[in-house]
C-alpha cells in the first residue's frame, strides 16, 4: 500500500483527482470503478472543473439501496448523476448503478456481476472507508461475498447514513453491492479517507490484522492500493 497523507480533505481531493485524470488522459477509454459518500464529493468537483475529456469512458458504481428509484435524492443513482454526471462529459449510458429497484433483486445482482465481467478488469477502483471499515457496502462479518449481492446494512452503517434522511426510519435497511471478489478486481485501487474520526479504522485497514471484520484490511492483499487520507494517520 502507498499511503499519502493530505494536510486536509481539499488536499486529498485534489490528489486523487491528479490520478483520475492521469488515468484519463492516457487511456481515454477507461474503466473506472466509483463510489459515493460524503468523502468524494470534493474530488468529483475537482473533475469536473478539470475539463478532462471523459467522452469514451465507462463508469461502474459500487453499490445502490435497495428500494430507492434513480429519481430519489437518496439514491447512488441520483448521487452520481448530481455529483460527477452532469459536471462532465462522460456519456450517462456508459454510466452503471446497480438498479434497487429491480422486481427480482438476486437477478439484478447476478446481471450486475454478469456485467462487470463482460466489462472486464477496472483501471481504477474508488474506494471511501465505512466507520466499521467496510468497503462498498460490504459489511464486516465472518465471511464476506464474493460477488454482487444483496446486503443487510448493520446498525453502525443505517446509523452513519442517517445523517442524510428526516428520520433514522427511512434509511433503507438493505443494499445491492459489488462483492470483494470484484472490489479487488481493479488494476489499481484508490481509496481516500478524511476526518479524525476515520483515523481509528483507517489504521486497522492498513496496518491491522487481515480479517473480514475489517473488509477494508482485505485490501492489504492487492498489488496496487494507493491510500490519500487526510484523517491524521501516522506511519507505523
Ligand atoms: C457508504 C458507501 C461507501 C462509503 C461509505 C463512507 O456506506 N456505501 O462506499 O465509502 O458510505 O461514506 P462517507 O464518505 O460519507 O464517510
């Protein structure tokens, strides 16, 4: 693991925005893996404000609630078009959001897999932290899956995203997410953290035990991981 450490989230932003657009400008038709959340809302700026031509690029996202229609603000859906989508050129077909609200939520997680497979391995994978460390929203357990699949959100996560809703009650209690087996599948993986309170996890990630009680420790196993935090991490 490479890790960067960032003076502050505007730092860390436009770090990883540099590999982005790197990433871009030599291989224009890239595969890029995203993610949602409060953390890369700043580097989505940068990108946008970059003028990087994103034209022939294809998008895969992490993961989708369960329940919520691309039109809910809620949704990753909605997320992505409002953050990154409409800032850039990329073409919103070669954009791909599992899809919560599909009638059969098994088959749109094995038409998901199905499609990250024919897409073939991502140039990047963007990765945030969960406070529990998960990654996606592959949830700590005693194992984890491999594949895309249909997740129960844990207490700690339905209680970290409440702070997006009116009432803790509407946060939806379950998600579709890329299993780790695909996570890893990334030639290179970037996962940036901010804030004092992520400095804990983010720690047990990078220089902890491999468990899957801390999926992000996992990534401790890929070749190419480069870690911008701005979370206060020292150096063990
Ligand atoms: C959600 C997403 C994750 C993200 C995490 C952290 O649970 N599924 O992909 O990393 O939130 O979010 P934040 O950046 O808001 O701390």
């Amino acid at each position: 693991m490479r890790i960067i450490h960032a003076k502050n989230k505007e730092e860390m932003s436009k770090i990883a925005a540099q590999i982005f657009i790197e990433q871009v400008t030599n291989k224009p038709d890239s595969l890029l893996g995203l993610a949602t959340g409060g953390t890369p809302v700043g580097l989505y700026d940068e990108l946008g404000k970059s003028g990087c031509d994103f034209s022939r690029v294809t998008s895969v996202n992490l993961d989708e609630y369960a329940g919520l229609p691309g039109e809910n603000e809620n949704s990753y859906r909605y997320f992505m078009n409002d953050n990154l989508f409409r800032k850039i050129n990329i073409k919103l077909e070669n954009t791909n959001v599992p899809c919560g609200t599909a009638e059969d939520l098994q088959a749109e997680c094995k038409r998901y897999s199905a499609l990250l497979n024919k897409l073939g391995t991502r140039d990047i994978q963007l990765l945030g932290i969960g406070p529990n460390g998960h990654i996606g929203f592959c949830e700590p357990d005693t194992e984890l899956f491999a594949t895309c699949s249909v997740v129960d959100l844990t207490e700690s996560t339905i209680q970290a995203n409440a702070r997006f809703y009116n009432d803790i009650s509407e946060v939806p209690r379950q998600a579709l997410s890329m299993g780790v087996k695909e996570i890893m599948d990334a030639k290179h993986i970037v996962l940036i953290a901010e804030g004092a309170g992520k400095k804990e996890i983010l720690k047990k990630a990078c220089f902890g035990k491999i468990t899957t009680q801390v999926p992000a420790s996992l990534l401790q196993l890929h070749p190419n991981v480069t870690v911008i935090e701005a979370t206060g991490l020292e150096e063990e």
